[in-house]
C-alpha cells in the first residue's frame, strides 16, 4: 500500500491547520484570564488518521533533525536508546504515539514513549499507576505537546514524572511543541529548552502573504503580539 501522508512543508503545516478549522479568531479567553483575538485548537487538527499522522511526521522530523541526526555535534544528538519521549495528558498522548511510529516508520529510530495520567490507576498493574512507558534512570526525556501557552503543563508533567519515579539523573533535555504562541511561558523556558515547528507570529506572516486571513485578523494579531508577544 503506498504511503500518502509525507512530509508537510510549514506553510503546508499552516494550511492543514487552517482547512481542519484548528486556527480560529474571534476573541477567546485563555487560561491565564487574557483575551486573545485567536486561538489553537489542536484536537481539530488530529481529528482524522491524515491530521495525526501529518502532525506526527512534522514532530519526528523536527525531533529527528534537532536531536538524532548522525551529523549533529555530539554535544547536540541524543543517543536514540537513552531518549525518552513523553506527552502530557490528555492532546499530548496521541501526538507522542505518533511522533514515535513516524520516527521509527520514516527514520527506523526505535524510542522509547509514554504519558502520565490525570488521575490515578487504582486497579491491575501498580507499575503504571501515574505513568505509562518504560522510562529508565538515566534517560533524555523530550516533552512533546501540542501548543506552548504558559508552559503549565509541561512543569506539572515535569514534576509528576520526577516525583512517579523517584529518579534522580534524569535529563530534560526539551520541549518540542506543533505550535509556540511565544507569548510567555517564560518559567519553563528558564528550565528547558524549548523548541516548536511553527511560532505564531511567523504563522501570520505566512497567513498574511498567502491571503488565509483577513486584513481586520492580521491587524488585531499585530496589535495584540505587540503587548504580549516575546518579541519586541
């Protein structure tokens, strides 16, 4: 059977998300009480096996390039079976399932992945009460996730993966997202590195030079990056 999902260009990634309605604008209220002009619903996006498998192929790539290509210095690559990938509950379960079948489908880099649990598994096996995977003392972890907001989540997972496992040479060495509003987050990023396919602000532009907006959206996104944006 031929394989029809390959790998997305950004812009291609930005019209996925654009076509699935995954993009929004209008005025949405975030977590942290701001209103914004737009929003990232993921979930739209990986509502159908073309969307998670696209997305997934997008984040192997970027994690293959950034961290497991043979060429990257050696202080740079991250020795395949030391890494653990792992995706905060509940949107970052099926983008770490298939950002590893899409490393090992495209790149044949056997990793290591799992998630937590919201609540706790009171029944059966007690090994994965709060975590799913085999994570090992020792390893590189990547936290995978859909958007980078304020960063919340990726510190609670940080926190519960450490306080599961009672490891203590574990390595964080990223956080790698599908999309980086770069407004904020700022504590996660003083504890790791973060990284993303797309950042927001370049999505608009390439929103703006294809006609995919408005020039009313691109205006309150200007205005609204201004104040809040880590670019200034």
């Amino acid at each position: 059977m031929q394989n029809k999902v390959a790998f997305l260009r950004t812009d291609e990634l930005i019209k996925l998300l654009i076509d699935q309605q995954a993009l929004l604008f209008g005025e949405f209220t975030l977590k942290s009480g701001v209103k914004s002009p737009y929003y990232i619903n993921m979930a739209k996006a990986v509502k159908t096996a073309e969307g998670i498998a696209s997305i997934g192929m997008s984040l192997a790539g970027y994690v293959y390039a950034n961290f497991l290509e043979s060429s990257l210095p050696e202080d740079r690559r991250v020795d395949p079976a030391k890494l653990f990938i792992f995706g905060p509950a509940y949107k970052g379960i099926p983008l770490v399932a298939a950002t590893a079948f899409a490393l090992y489908e495209k790149f044949d880099v056997n990793v290591r992945w799992g998630f937590n649990r919201k609540e706790a598994k009171l029944h059966g096996d007690k090994d994965d009460t709060y975590m799913m995977g085999d994570l090992h003392d020792g390893d590189n972890i990547i936290l995978l996730d859909d958007v980078i907001t304020s960063g919340a989540t990726k510190l609670e997972a940080k926190e519960q993966i450490e306080t599961a496992t009672g490891f203590k040479n574990l390595k964080f060495v990223a956080v790698v997202a599908v999309l980086d509003r770069f407004e904020g987050a700022l504590e996660i990023r003083q504890q790791i590195d973060v990284y993303a396919v797309l950042r927001m602000d370049q999505v608009m532009k390439t929103c703006k030079a294809n006609n995919w907006v408005t020039g009313a959206q691109y205006e309150a996104f200007d205005e609204y990056f201004k104040l809040h944006g880590l670019v200034q």
